[in-house]
C-alpha cells in the first residue's frame, strides 16, 4: 500500500486513531511528494510538525525514480491532472502498490491503479 498525502493528514487528526491503528497495522509506504506536500504545508504547529517528521522517520518513502517520472509524464499527457497527484499515482504504479486515499475520484481513471479508500464501510 501507499498512502496519498491526504491519509497522512487525515491520521494526524486526534479524531482519527482508527486510521493511525490501520496504518500501523498496514505498515504502507509513502511518496517522497507526501513527505514534501505534508511537512510543507506552511500553517503547521510546532506539535503537527514533530508528529509528521517523526512518522516519516519511520515510513518507508518511496523515491521519485526515472521510472515514477515517465509515468507521471505519461499521465498528465493523458488527462489534466495536478503535478502531485500525478507523482503519487506513478509511484503507486510503479512499485505495484494500491494507493490508499480518500479522494478516489481523483485517481478513478488511472488504468491499472488500484484504490482503496479506508473512510468507505468505516
């Protein structure tokens, strides 16, 4: 599994343990671009900061390979998609990973992505 920056920010929300017990559980990699989107986000507190590197301490952060960039390439070519989204998706593909995230509709028609979203059936 890899987790879409939103996840990591959905976990960080004390209403969340659940999300933050599967990810335990799941032990899912992440995008070195969650790492950037989420750690900077300019309107974090001191406590969300340190919550964040410490978590990315221990995750394992998939690289923006050549192979992640000829990917996302190939999907902005094929359909408008935010530079991000469109990294994290190669990244999921490209290491064989379902992508876990709460905004399906974004990814939906990526073929060959597998989603879940962990919010569904919660």
């Amino acid at each position: 599994m890899l987790l879409d920056s939103n996840i990591i920010i959905y976990a960080a929300l004390p209403e969340n343990e659940w999300l933050r017990r599967f990810i335990a559980e799941q032990a899912p990699s992440v995008s070195a671009v969650s790492m950037v989107e989420t750690l900077g986000y300019h309107r974090l507190t001191e406590h969300e900061q340190r919550l964040l590197e410490e978590f990315f301490l221990v995750a394992e952060v998939l690289p923006i390979s050549p192979g992640v960039l000829e990917l996302a390439i190939h999907l902005r070519r094929q359909q408008s998609m935010a530079l991000g989204d469109s990294l994290i998706a190669a990244t999921a593909l490209h290491w064989g990973r379902v992508l876990v995230t709460r905004n399906v509709k974004d990814f939906e028609w990526v073929e060959g992505l597998r989603l879940f979203n962990p919010f569904e059936g919660k």
